[in-house]
C-alpha cells in the first residue's frame, strides 16, 4: 500500500488518523497491509526513531469500513483511552447506508450477539445464550433515496460486526454488505458504512476532542451527497 494515511491528529499521546476501506486495523493470518504496521513504519520514517516503536491500538474497525481511528503514542495513554471506552465515555458516531427505511425515523436497538470464531460470523440470538454479549447503538434516518436510506449511528457497545448484524437482523441489511445481506448486494460492491466521528477526552490533558471525517465520494454515498449536502453540513 503506497498511498499515505490522511492524519487528522497528532501529538506526544494520540495519533488519530482516516483509515482507508479494506485495510485491517491489525495483522492477521492473512499478512495483508494493516493499520498498526504502515503507522509505526511511517512515525519511525517521519521521525527517523531508531529500535521499535510503540503504538497502542485501542479500537478497531472492520476491515471494510473507513474512517476516524484512534491510537495511543504512549501506554499510559493507551491504559486511560480503553478506561474511557470499558466507561462507555469513548463516544462512536458512523453513517451506513442500508436497505430500505425503518419503520422508526429513530430508535435505540438492542441485541444479544454470539460469535462465531471458526466462522469469524456474528448471529443475533436470544438473552441468556451462553457467550452472547449485549449489543446496544441509536440510530437516526437521516434521508431515503431510491429505496436506501442514509443513517446516523451512535455506538453504545462495541461488539465484532455488531452494527452490520443488528440492521440485518431488524431486514434492513447495509449496502454491499454480502455476510449478512447476501440476497440483496452483490460480490464485489464495497460496504456503505464509515466511521464518522469520535469524540473522547485527550489522556492527559483531559481535553473533549472531537474527530471527524467524511466518506468518499462514491456510490452509494454520492447519491446522498448530491441529493441534501448532508454530508457536508
């Protein structure tokens, strides 16, 4: 992978950075470009650092989805940035695109997700399944377009595939979504969901910052751009 990562931030504590689609956040069996090498290559090349370099991952994001992504240049702060998201004060904010329009222009979903590790799948099952963990976010219809709707999401927890999952599960399946809207996308259509905004407090200086990045103009995102600028307010 050539192209720069866009950073939104940097200091001493926090490296916040736009990840692009399609690019693990860490390595995996695959040995494919992940986030956590290309960033210590590139601060140890913009800062010619001798010996490792030390980078904390604190979140992730699917490998399809883009985005705002936080990183911790230090352990202390990696320690208090994952204190705030055990808090639930680590505030997640993404837009999707999904099929169709929910009855509710705003609700709150709550969900039970079991993993499937073998399967690297998540399945919404019934309360008191063992290893299912709860799964909350808010969601707003922001607009509908030619039978897609633009959403606004806030994560409240922060299960694998767990917004992808609960829109499937209520049959509203994101758009290019082939795990779990398989009937409706087809192979090769890249997944409609970015995320959009973060907003904690910075470690050590206890500062609320808030971090924000738009998603490309592309299908089916373009569509909505054109139609209310919504994007872009």
């Amino acid at each position: 992978m050539n192209k720069k990562i866009p950073i939104l931030f940097e200091d001493n504590h926090l490296l916040v950075v736009e990840k692009p689609p399609n690019v693990l956040s860490q390595g995996d069996q695959t040995r494919d470009a992940d986030m956590l090498t290309l960033l210590k290559e590139d601060i140890k090349e913009r800062y010619n650092k001798p010996g490792n370099v030390y980078l904390g991952l604190v979140h992730r994001l699917d490998r399809p989805v883009g985005g705002v992504m936080v990183f911790a240049k230090t352990s202390k702060s990696a320690s208090r940035l994952s204190d705030q998201i055990r808090k639930r004060e680590f505030e997640k904010s993404y837009m999707a695109v999904i099929h169709g329009k929910p009855s509710k222009e705003k609700d709150t979903l709550i969900h039970y997700l079991l993993k499937d590790s073998k399967t690297n799948t998540v399945s919404s099952v019934k309360n008191g399944i063992e290893g299912a963990k709860e799964a909350i976010l808010d969601y707003e219809v922001v607009d509908t377009i030619e039978g897609f709707s633009l959403v606004k999401i806030n994560l409240h927890t922060g299960r694998p595939h767990q917004i992808r999952v609960q829109f499937s599960t209520i049959g509203h399946p994101l758009y290019g979504d082939q795990r779990y809207g398989p009937k409706v996308n087809n192979v090769g259509q890249q997944i409609a969901l970015w995320s959009h905004q973060i907003t904690c407090q910075h470690p050590t200086s206890k500062e609320k910052m808030t971090f924000t990045s738009l998603p490309e103009k592309k299908e089916p995102w373009i569509r909505f751009m054109l139609d209310t600028n919504i994007m872009y307010k």
